[in-house]
C-alpha cells in the first residue's frame, strides 16, 4: 500500500521532546493506515536546550519502515527538513513586540529620509525644479513650490505604489518586495543551516541526525 509524505523544509518544535511524522510532514494514506503513520516517531531530543536539528527523508522513511513495515513510501516534498527545537514556548508580549516595531520604524523612517535628502543634494534637485519653473513659466524662483508640492505627493504615491501597501492593507493580492525579501532570505538561511547540518552529520558518522 502506498503512502505519501510530504516533508516540510523548516518547522518549529517546542517544549515536547519526541517528535513524530505528523510534526514534519503532511501525510496522504488510507485512514487507518494514515493514523499509524502520524504517530510514527522520528526523533527523540534529549538535550534541554535550543537547538537546530535535521531529519531527512531516509529517517523519515526508515521510522515508518521500522514502525509498520511493508508499504511503499513516496516522498514528493523536501528532502531535508529543518527543526528549530526550544525547550520552552516564546510568551506572546505585546509590549515589547510594539516597542521593536516602534524603535524599527524610527530606524527606517530616519534612514529612508537621510538617503532621499542626500540624493536630492547629490543630484541637485532643486536647481532641477528651478530650471524646470524657469523653462515652463520664464521666471527665476527659488524653491519653486508649484513644482515642489506635487513632486513630493508623487514620490509618497510612488513608494505606496512600490511597496504595495498602505495603513497596513495591501493594495493588491501580490507579494510585496519586502515579503519577497524576506522570503529569499528566510530560504537562503534555511539552506545554509541544511548544509552545515548535512556536513556535522556527515562528519559525526555516528550522530543520526545532525544539530547545531
């Protein structure tokens, strides 16, 4: 009989010391069969702190091969995955996660302003706008406003436009730079993390499942 698993790249596990299939994986089997195969355990953590750990599919295959022998396994999802163990459960607090919000938003709002002012000086800019006003209307005006006003609402409109958000909605269904970013980055780091592990364990000989 056949079953499929479909391994997670990276998951979070806290607090419980075993971990089973249904942890790390989405699992397609008949009923019966699919409750014995959740319940298949992977690895069990002895050590009380946090740690990364690595279960690839061999383990994955060989737990369920060991515990109900006799089926077909097919993996049609990651071939590595990722467990961020913490012994205890991160507490939900408010405050602190506003005051990082607020201390980031400071951050990025005085950087953001220091770079768009230090490339209107590089570039000149309101010589630009003097000139523009000049061309347009034959007069010199120094900081012309006419120009000045619009051009600011049109920069503001153009990073909402950008970023694809707005007083925390989004403007359309798509991903935003910064989600894609984070996104790259998030895989990025979580790849590095699989190859160091993959080389401990490779290394270790005797340590079945990789941590650090």
């Amino acid at each position: 009989m056949d079953i499929y698993v479909k391994p997670f790249k990276k998951v979070s596990f806290a607090e419980e010391k075993n971990v089973y299939v249904k942890d790390i994986c989405e699992i397609y089997a008949p009923k019966k069969l699919k409750n014995k195969v959740e319940y298949t355990k992977v690895l069990e953590i002895t050590e009380n702190e946090q740690k990364n750990y690595l279960i690839s599919i061999i383990d994955i295959i060989d737990a369920i091969d060991k515990h109900i022998p006799g089926h077909t396994i097919n993996n049609v999802g990651e071939m590595d995955t990722v467990l961020e163990y913490s012994p205890k459960r991160e507490k939900d607090n408010s405050f602190i996660k506003y005051l990082k919000i607020s201390i980031v938003t400071i951050i990025l709002l005085a950087g953001s302003s220091t770079a768009i002012m230090s490339f209107h000086s590089d570039a000149q800019m309101a010589k630009v706008f003097e000139n523009y006003y000049y061309i347009f209307f034959n007069e010199k005006v120094q900081n012309p406003m006419l120009l000045d006003i619009p051009y600011s609402l049109g920069l503001a409109l153009g990073i909402i436009v950008f970023f694809n958000h707005f007083s925390g909605k989004k403007i359309t269904t798509d991903p935003t730079p910064i989600e894609v970013e984070m996104s790259s980055y998030e895989a990025s780091v979580t790849d590095n993390i699989i190859d160091t592990l993959n080389v401990q364990k490779t290394k270790g000989g005797n340590n079945k499942n990789g941590n650090i």
